[in-house]
C-alpha cells in the first residue's frame, strides 16, 4: 500500500489524467496482477496468443490501442514481426517504459483515443460546455494492423464516475471506438470484455452486460473466439464470490 501511495505520488502525469482516476486506476492493477496472477494467466495468454495470430499476413506497421501495463501484448513477437510498433495508451507507467527500452522499433504515444478526457475535465472543472468529439480518431490510418487490446469496455467507465455522464454518452463514446476501426484500412484485432458475472461457487449471481447497445458488425468479427477471465476470484473483492469477466476476440 506504501509502495502504491508512492507511485501515485511521484509518477508523473497531467492533472485531468491524474484526476479522472487513470493513474489510481493503472497501479491498482499493477497490484491486483500481483495478487492474481495465476488466475489471469490464461486470460493474458489468449489474448498473447490471438494477437499472434492476427499477426500473419501483415507487415510494416502496428498500432496497440490500450497497451497498458504490457500484461497481455506479445511484444517481442511484435518487435521481430512488424517493422514498427506503436503502443498507444492514455499514461504509460515507469515499468512499461523499461520494458520497451530493449526494443529499437517500438514506440510510445501517450493520448486520449476518445478525445473526451481534456473536454470533460475542463466541463466538470471550469464549467466549460461540454462538446462531444464528432469521432473517435484513432491515429492509426497508416498502420498494417490496428489492435484494440480490452480497452473498449473501459473506454467511458472512468469518465462516467467523474462527470456522471448518462449511459448513452458512455453508449456513444464506446460505438464511436467500434466505428472507427471498422473504417481504418488496416486489419483489426479486438479484444474485449462482454460479460461481467458475479459467481458464488460458480453458480451467476448477477449478470452485466458493459457493452449493451454497442453494434460490433460482422466484418469485424470475420475471426472470432472466447474465453473467461477470472478477473477477480475470492477473497480479491469478496470472502466468497468471485468476479468473472467474458472476454470475446475478434480479426479481419
């Protein structure tokens, strides 16, 4: 807990990033990895093993939406693949910036994929109209291979708590995500939560659905699997019922 207070301390990030709960949010992972690791090893390794094969055929240029904290990327597969890796994400914590020194090719881009957070921030802050992107820009028009890595069900939760936005604004913010790498000429890989249950020995005691009202078209799903990931089994949240996310994974 020490170590955590510390970090969120002394990392440094912007005050809309820091306020809106992404920096709380990466070192609370950071620690729940450490306490269920080998629970979400087999979440991690098909998300690994789905990139990998998204990967063939393609060359030049990949682009990682949400890269993290590196758990569930394959960068060394992606570093001798691809001539250039980008990984995107909103902050990039100290050990992700040491795990890629080694890696000539891969770079780092730090930004807001929804364009919403500065906006919102200064909406909720300074009282400022709050105006909607027209569209999620990706950056990502010139890549080979777009990678959307469990970041879509995420995309409006943090945001939602700050400014309380109404569900169809996080609706909105998450199919913009969608229509945006079914518009990108590069093949996509997608990777997200669909499900979250909460299970008592196993047996569903509730049931949600984060991406309700969100339209994946078949295209995107051209490739498809899933797979749960116990995201956080007893005692983590609760002395008995544990936490289960469905992950669904998609390529064309």
């Amino acid at each position: 807990m020490l170590y955590e207070f510390y970090q969120y301390l002394t990392t440094p990030c912007s005050r809309p990033v820091k306020e809106i709960g992404y920096l709380r949010e990466l070192i609370g992972m950071a620690a729940r990895y450490k306490r269920c690791r080998d629970a979400w090893q087999p979440h991690l390794d098909r998300c690994q093993e789905l990139i990998i094969q998204a990967m063939a055929g393609r060359s030049g240029r990949v682009v990682v939406l949400g890269s993290g904290l590196l758990y569930d990327v394959p960068l060394k597969h992606l570093s001798d693949h691809f001539e250039e890796v980008v990984l995107v994400d909103i902050l990039h914590m100290p050990a992700a910036r040491k795990a890629v020194r080694p890696f000539a090719n891969v770079t780092l881009q730090t930004r807001d994929i929804t364009g919403l957070v500065e906006p919102l921030y200064r909406h909720v802050k300074q009282g400022e109209p709050l105006i909607l992107p027209d569209a999620a820009n990706l950056r990502a028009d010139a890549a080979d291979l777009v990678i959307s890595l469990n970041v879509l069900s995420q995309l409006a939760v943090l945001p939602t708590q700050f400014a309380q936005l109404e569900a169809a604004v996080a609706q909105s913010m998450m199919q913009a995500h969608v229509d945006a790498l079914e518009r990108s000429s590069a093949g996509v890989c997608l990777i997200t939560e669909v499900e979250q249950r909460l299970c008592l020995d196993r047996e569903v005691i509730e049931k949600d659905q984060p991406l309700s009202g969100v339209v994946i078209s078949r295209g995107l799903k051209a490739n498809s699997t899933s797979w749960d990931w116990d995201f956080a089994p007893h005692p983590e949240r609760h002395p008995r019922y544990d936490l289960i996310y469905g992950v669904e994974g998609y390529f064309c």
